[in-house]
C-alpha cells in the first residue's frame, strides 16, 4: 500500500486513488505493442524460386513432356469421380500448388485398409509437391457419419472415443513417415522441393472454441433443408432405417465448416474422399463458396476470393470380390493396427490376392511405376506358382504401413512357413537400434490401446511400479529411475500442472517421483490414463474396478500373489519349487520387482 503522500483527491469524489494503482491501470489501457516478424531475403528467395519451379513443371505438363498430377492419380486407379468439369480441374491442379485434405474420424481404434484408398491419392499429392492435410475428426466423430447406414451409430464412452483419438493420431504420424521413407525409396527426394508441406490437425482445435451462433449466422442461411432432405443417405434412412437424429442431420454441416476453416486459413481447395463421400463433398463445396461470397466481414471476403473456388473427387471403394464394402460396419475391416491385424496377418491376406485384382493393388498401395507393375504383372502370369506380384504387394504395403524392417520379418516368416523345400533355419534379428531409425518400428513396440489394470493399481501404487505394470518399463526399479530422469510422460495439462488433459486435445507433461495419489489426478474422464516413453511408445490404461479385473483371469506385470491360505495345489508347486532349492529372494524379485 502506498504512504498518504502518494495519494490524490479525485475532483469528482471523495474518493481517494493510489498514484501506483493510476499508473498500473494507465499502462493496462495503453495501446498493445506488437511484434512484427521481418521476412529475410532468403526466405522470399526460396518462394520465388519454389514458384519458378511449378510454373516450369506445369509448361512441361502443358507441352505433354510429363504427366499432370490428376493423369497419374487416374492410371493408379483412384479417381472415381470428380467434381465439376474434369479438364477444369486437371488444369488448376497444374497451374497451381493447390491444398487437398483427407478427414477420417477416430471412431474406431485403427485405420483399416478401406481408409488407405484416400490416403495414398494425397500422399502422392505429396510426393508431388502439393500441400496436404490429414485431417482427424476428433468433434465430429462425437456425431458420426450417417452416410450409407440404416442404423444409427451407438454412441461411444468418452473413454473409448478419447483412445481411438488417441491411436488413430499417433497411427497417423507414423503412417506420414513411413510414406516418406518409401517414397525415398521410389525416388522422391523431398529436399529438392522446399514448398511441399504435410499437416496432421484435429477438428477439436476449432470446434471445442466455436460458438453454434457464429456457424449458423455465417453458414445457416447457405444450407437448404429441401436439397438435405433429397440425399440418398437421408431418404433411405427414415424411410428404410431408424430415421435421421438431428445430430445426424448436421454432420454435413459440420464437415462443410471444416472444410471452410482449411480453406480460408491454410488455402486447402481440394477434399478427397470415398466414393460414398460425394455428397458430403458436393454439399462441402456449395458449402465455401457461400461463405466465400456471403461472408459478413468484408476483410474475410476480400481474403477467400483470390482463392477461387474449392473441388474435389472421391476415390473408388475397396470392395471384395462379391461388392462388399470393406470397413468395420461391415464386420470385415483388414486393420493397419498390428494389435488388432498383425503384419503377420497383414502380409498374408495381400499374398491371398487373387491374380485379376493384384495389378490393380499394386497401382493403388504402392509407388512402383506402372511399367515396373506390368513388368511383375507378366513375370508372374508366366510363373503364377512364385506369386511374384503378390509378394510385390504384400511386403510394399507393410511397408508402407509397419516400415521397412516389419515387412523383411513379415515375408521371411512367409517364406519360411510356407516353403516347399528344406532350407536353412530362419534367424530373425531386430537391430537394437531400430528405434532410432527414422520410417522403422520394432516388433511389439505398437501403442497399445486400453490396457486394462485395477483400480488399486493407478491409485494407490507408486508411478515407477504403475510404468512396469502397463508395460512401459522392464521392471518397477527402471520406471522408477525413468520417472526420475523425466524420460517418460503422462496425458495432461503442460507445463507440469497435475490435471488431466482437456477432452478432444492431446498433451502431455513429463512424469516425475510423485506421491502415489497424484497418478490419479490425471486420469480422464475418471478411468482413462495415458502414458508415453518416446516418441511413438503409447500405453492408453483404462483402469476397471478390481473385482472386474479379477474375474477377467487378467495379470499385469509386478502382479502380487494374493494373500490368504493356499490351495493343495498351490502347497504343492511351493513344495516343488523349494526342493529345487531355487532362491525365494530371486522369485519375489522377478515377480514383484
């Protein structure tokens, strides 16, 4: 408090104002001072340059002296249909270094192959040089996309729905850099174009802030109930299904704002989807360029127009050889997961290929040039025996999904188990520094989702023995030395605050020797824990009341023997094993520790 000098009679009361509070109150109502970035010369340098080289690709393009970006992406077989007039669109995807997304919603805990069909038009977008965006639909996975069902979707624990969020992002990030090591492979060198740009965003980061009043003030008046009403999807579900919900009924809404968010805030034009998506893609596209033109703000206008006006095209679905979709309403979903598809399992259902689709597969899952694929397509009609082509197929798409290492071990337990003739033994050996390795994984070093322990365990157990019950530490003395080392990390607020982390964002902050009670504190929506060691080392632990876990039959590494009298049986195997004269200290220490 400042001395009664300092202080002043306002003329206008008797009230009396501290000279310090004045001044404090003066400097909060001072204008804010901003910081303004300088562009160096060096960096207009690169874009000068970055744009000189596309003007000259899209002459080369123009005077027939290579291939356009949409010719490539239709002879690989993924280009269904396209939006508006094809020649149109073939000529700005030239012209310009254009922005594209893919959304996927993590309604599920993996990717399966169904998914990968969009994913490989934009990663060879990509490899050309183009802005991509991936994008992961954490808000509207809350909703769930009603095309093509009759049924409404169950509606998800947030637990569940926050693990598949959880997986499908880190399955994401590891997807993007095994696409750019393959691609290395296949001669794409991206150091060479400087522009090319990748992004992986959650829909979560925009929805969880907007308020309903500003999406229906700003696209509310663009979207007409008479041509929603129209859709296929809409009519075959109240008229043959359990009818459309509400929510339902905005998730077109809500997938056309996401893609107005991309396009007036990263300049993304093009949306890529299945071919059941053409609709939501349509709508998404009158969608933009309503708010393009309609746009209270005349600032946001001014900004959108020289963009022009967004497009896109769907890719065909992967069917079975009957037409059945493939996915996981369909009950036969081929998992990128290894927890829920192993490579294993991955590798010899692509080996299964028949001999009409492995051509076709090939120019979908793989960068192999298409005269190398019709090179290998004939090689392997005149040996049909070797499958060469399947081979081909398989171990390229473990590749690009595992990494180079999974999809070696994945064939050579292929060729082990099936071979016709005596060989040598197989030797399989992971390098111990394959983690380190960037585009490569080690076998069993997959998140693993839903990892169940005990209540008792989380809440009352120290966070080095909770590390080694989850899997993350070899034993409870490394978890506890790697909490001391801060090495590892648990889904929270930054910057060291003891709470869970926001619901639909995913943080972290790093774990140290804590009081066994502040493990729970972290714990989100009450049962889920995230734990992480590494970069892409995730244990997602939903903690189950004990007596469920111990009617489950479940153990969990460190597990204690229960206490109580012992069985005969029990009295017995203690009998054994004391007669072997075996250390008990070395039991309870393998056991316990």
């Amino acid at each position: 408090m400042a001395s009664p000098s300092l202080l002043r009679n306002s003329p206008r009361s008797n009230l009396y104002v501290c000279t310090r509070c004045a001044l404090r109150t003066a400097k909060s109502q001072a204008p804010i001072k901003t910081t303004r970035r300088w562009i160096g010369m060096k960096y207009l340098a690169k874009v000068a340059d970055a744009e000189s080289d596309w003007q000259q690709r899209a002459v080369e393009i123009e005077a027939g002296k290579r291939k356009s970006m949409l010719t490539i992406l239709e002879e690989r077989g993924l280009v269904q249909s396209v939006t508006g007039n094809r020649d149109v669109v073939d000529r700005r995807m030239t012209a310009r270094r254009l922005g594209a997304y893919v959304g996927i919603d993590p309604t599920a805990p993996s990717i399966h192959v169904g998914n990968l069909v969009p994913f490989m038009a934009l990663f060879w977008m990509y490899v050309h040089g183009y802005h991509t965006v991936t994008l992961l639909g954490g808000a509207t996975s809350k909703i769930g996309d009603p095309t093509d069902r009759l049924t409404t979707r169950e509606r998800e624990n947030s637990s569940t729905r926050t693990a598949n969020m959880v997986n499908m992002h880190y399955q994401l990030k590891k997807l993007w850099i095994n696409v750019e090591e393959y691609g290395k492979q296949h001669g794409y060198y991206y150091e060479r174009d400087w522009a090319m740009h990748r992004e992986l965003v959650n829909n979560n980061a925009w929805w969880n802030k907007l308020p309903m009043l500003e999406v229906l003030q700003t696209l509310g008046h663009g979207m007409r109930l008479g041509s929603m009403l129209a859709r296929d999807t809409v009519k075959n579900k109240m008229n043959k299904g359990d009818g459309v919900s509400f929510a339902e009924f905005t998730y077109p809404i809500m997938q056309a704002w996401d893609w107005w968010h991309l396009f007036q805030s990263k300049g993304i034009h093009m949306q890529i989807g299945g071919a059941d998506q053409f609709g939501n893609i349509t709508a998404g596209i009158d969608a933009v360029k309503h708010i393009a033109k309609n746009h209270h703000d005349p600032v946001m206008r001014e900004k959108v127009a020289p963009l022009g006006d967004p497009f896109g095209f769907t890719v065909p679905l992967l069917t079975t050889s009957s037409g059945e979709k493939f996915g996981k309403s369909a009950g036969n979903a081929i998992w990128l997961d290894s927890e829920h598809t192993s490579t294993f399992d991955l590798y010899g259902y692509f080996l299964r290929t028949s001999d009409a689709d492995v051509g076709k597969f090939l120019k979908m899952f793989t960068f192999m040039p298409i005269d190398a694929i019709d090179k290998l397509v004939k090689e392997h009609l005149e040996a049909p025996e070797q499958r060469k082509a399947q081979h081909a197929l398989a171990r390229g798409l473990v590749e690009l999904v595992h990494g180079a290492h999974e999809a070696k071990v994945a064939e050579e337990q292929h060729r082990f188990l099936f071979r016709k003739k005596p060989e040598e033994p197989l030797t399989l050996e992971v390098p111990a520094d394959a983690d380190a390795k960037v585009g490569y994984t080690t076998l069993n070093n997959k998140p693993r989702v839903n990892v169940q322990l005990p209540h008792s365990v989380v809440h009352k157990l120290s966070i080095g023995r909770i590390l080694y019950a989850s899997g993350l530490a070899a034993s409870a003395s490394e978890g506890h030395r790697l909490a001391q080392q801060s090495a590892v990390f648990i889904g929270g607020m930054p910057h060291g605050k003891k709470e869970p982390m926001v619901d639909g964002f995913i943080s972290w902050t790093k774990i140290k020797p804590w009081k066994s009670e502040d493990t729970s504190k972290f714990l989100v929506h009450g049962d889920l824990l995230m734990l992480r060691k590494g970069k892409h080392n995730i244990r997602v632990v939903q903690v189950v009341p004990d007596e469920e876990y111990d009617t489950s039959g479940k153990t969990y590494p460190g597990q204690k023997l229960r206490q109580g009298p012992l069985s005969n049986l029990e009295m017995r195997n203690r009998k054994v094993m004391e007669n072997l004269q075996t250390p008990r200290g070395k039991i309870e220490e393998d056991r316990f520790d």
